[in-house]
C-alpha cells in the first residue's frame, strides 16, 4: 500500500534527523569546552560507533578493543582500585565460559551493588567498576538471551564506563527507537543497529551529568570520570595502540574479548596480592627478596593471565535463552523508565532554551508510530492477544526514548 511506503520514508527520515541533530549536539558541546574530559572523549568513540552502525549494520570490534585498551590503561589507578570488581568479573567469565549461565547471571546481579559499594569507597575506580557491569550486561543480553553475541557488548562497556549506572537508560530505551527507526527486513526477520538508538537517547545525559554532579542533585563518587580529563594522555595512547594491535593480529570475537578481561582481572589480581606480601618483606628489612618477589610476582601475573585468556574464551549456544528473557526485559525496562524518569527531574532546568513541545512531541510520535509499526497490537502474548501491561510499559519506554531524542532535536530547530 502506498501509505506504508510514505510511513516507513518517514519513520527512516526521523531517524536519521535525530541522530544528526544528537551528533551535532554533542559535538557543540566538546567545542565548547575547554580541555576534552573523560567522557567527552568516550562519547566521540561512541558517535562514531553509531554512524558506522546506522551505515552498515556492524559495530567494528576493533575499534572497542582499541577503546577499552586506551582506557583502562589510561586509568591505572582506577584499574587497581577495581579489585572487588575483577574478582567478580573473573567469576563471571569462569561461569559462562562452563556454561554455567545461571550463575552468571546471578554473579552479573550481584556485580551492581558491589559497584556502587567499590565507586563510593575508591571513586577513581568508578568507571571501571561500572565498564564490568556494563560488559557483563552485554553478554547476559547477547550470548545467554539473544544467544548471537556480537559488537553490542563493547558498546555497552563503554556506555556504563561513561554513564555508570545512567547507562541502564541507553541500553533499555534504545529498543522501541531502534526497532522502529533504524530497522530492516530481512529474510532473517527484522535487524536494527543498536548504536544509533543508544547514542540518540544517551547524548542528553552525556552532556548534563557534569552539570548535575556540579550542583550536588548526582553524586561526584559515582561519576567520577566527568570529572576528570583524561588521566594520562600518553598512557591512553600506549593502551589504545595494543588494543589495536590485539584486536587485528589476535581476535575479533566477543569469546576472545570474555577472556582477555578474565586475563587481566587476574592478572592484575595476581600482581596485587604478591606484591603485597613483597612490600611487606621490603619494609621489614627484607630488601632483595622484595626485589625478586616483585619480578616474581611481573611475571607470574603474565602467566596467570595469558592462562585465564586461554580457559575464559568460550561461549555457549543451546537455541534459547537459559534464563527467564521477559523477566530480563521487565527488570530492564522497569529499571532504565525510572531512571530516566528522575534524570529528567533532575535536569529540565538545564534544558530551558529548549521548548518542551518538541522532545514531547517526539515522543508522542514515538508512541504513536510504534502501535501502527506494531500492526496495532504492540506486545502479543502466545494467543496474539495484545499484552496490556506489557504494551503499556512499552508504551511508556517509547515515549521516553522520545523525549530525550527530542531534546537534541530541539536544540538543533533552535540553531537553525
């Protein structure tokens, strides 16, 4: 029918104005300030994440293992400060990785507080902390639920790197907009890219939490990295050039990637506890066998970590999920609604060049152009039936993946 092709001209020529008006929004704000802080710097890898996903449906590992490299090296203190959360990472991948699934899951719950514990008692060590839950999220979502992992868990890291635990926002929020914006038919079924609904509904929050650690409404321990530039520029440098150089001369995989994070988790894991017991020998008077056990302990690590890489690369595919996958998108959806909800409280204030008909508009168009894409029916249960709840709770996911769009939009109708 004719009106379908208007439709679907429509709903694809929205998505591209939002990402452009996101894009240009976020770039406004990094030319605007004065030196490129932390997470200036991961949202431009994350825009170009979005741009090369919207343009050919892949997201490029390499450029999230060259991204992860420059900074995790580039924030040692805060690797060091993580050890709680490389423990339990280590766990993680040892469970998945003997298709222990369930218990992953658990450990990956578990994970969230312990983040939220580690930021507040070592704040350097928020962005890592919150990188591992993002990552462990990934691989919940795309290799135990969806059993196809792929690019998407390196975005995630990176957005919980940025965000901490805003991050559930983009990664919840992301699929109504994606599903209806940026989607294909395929003979598969129906693909979208995850990177331009993640990054459009991410930018608002991207550019004002700053703002709102600043005036005390978001507290600075749990996002410290807005806080900071980049810790050490050259670091970043070294780290970003071994990633690339794993990435291209090693593996590509996420399997390999759930292996190289167990790798240096215990690695590092290792080198702290022996260099513990060195730096107790050092300061009681035992000055060359601190010496050798630091070596000891340099070298050791290595081993340690090239052996956790070897037995942590693996992931399992059973044709269906192992854990409950509406309960997964009920915790998600419910979880990521009321934090955008009280981002949005939060932040309004900071919005006011803004008129709030356009991002309410946009998500009323949302909402709208989601129950005709839908056929009218949004969420069916087995019986075809509309499922009420859940249809609403879509319905309100939509609308708010909308609105924050629409801020961006805004902003952008503004300038011109």
């Amino acid at each position: 029918m004719e009106w379908v092709g208007v439709f679907n001209g429509f709903r694809k020529g929205l998505g591209f104005v939002l990402l452009l008006s996101a894009s240009l929004y976020f770039l406004a704000d990094v030319a605007s300030t004065d030196g490129w802080s932390f997470v200036q710097v991961l949202g431009l890898i994350l825009l170009l994440f979005a741009w090369t996903d919207y343009m050919s449906l892949i997201i490029y590992p390499a450029f999230g293992m060259v991204a992860l490299g420059a900074f995790f090296l580039g924030n040692l203190d805060g690797l060091f400060s993580s050890l709680p959360m490389l423990a339990l990472f280590t766990l993680f991948a040892a469970l998945l990785s003997t298709d222990r699934e369930r218990w992953a899951f658990r450990v990956f719950l578990l994970s969230i507080p312990v983040a939220f514990i580690s930021s507040y008692l070592w704040e350097e060590s928020s962005p890592v902390s919150w990188a591992m839950v993002g990552l462990m999220l990934g691989y919940v979502e795309n290799a135990v639920v969806e059993e196809m992992a792929e690019g998407d868990v390196y975005i995630l890291a990176l957005y919980f790197m940025a965000l901490g635990p805003l991050g559930f926002i983009p990664f919840a929020l992301q699929r109504p907009l994606g599903i209806l914006l940026y989607s294909i038919e395929t003979e598969e079924g129906i693909l979208y890219p995850v990177g331009p609904g993640t990054f459009v509904v991410s930018v608002p929050i991207l550019v004002t939490i700053k703002s709102l650690v600043s005036s005390g409404s978001l507290p600075g321990w749990l996002f410290f990295a807005h806080q900071q530039g980049i810790p050490n520029s050259t670091a970043v440098l070294i780290g970003g050039a071994i990633g690339l150089y794993i990435a291209t001369h090693y593996f590509l995989d996420v399997e390999s990637l759930l292996g190289a994070m167990a790798g240096l988790s215990v690695g590092i894991i290792t080198f702290v506890l022996i260099g513990l017991i060195a730096l107790f020998l050092g300061d009681h008077g035992h000055t060359i066998a601190s010496i050798v056990l630091f070596i000891f302990a340099f070298f050791y690590s290595i081993g340690a970590a090239y052996w956790a890489f070897d037995a942590f690369s693996k992931l399992h595919y059973h044709g269906g999920s192992s854990i409950d996958p509406m309960m997964m998108a009920f915790g998600s959806l419910a979880g990521a609604i009321a934090l955008a909800m009280l981002f949005m409280l939060l932040s309004w204030g900071l919005f006011q060049s803004v008129p709030g008909v356009i991002p309410s508009t946009t998500g009323l168009a949302i909402v709208g152009m989601l129950y005709l894409y839908t056929g009218r029916k949004l969420i069916v249960d087995e019986n075809g039936k509309t499922n009420w709840m859940w249809s609403s709770l879509y319905v309100l996911a939509g609308f708010l993946a909308g609105f924050l769009a629409g801020i961006p939009l805004g902003v952008f109708l503004e300038w011109l």
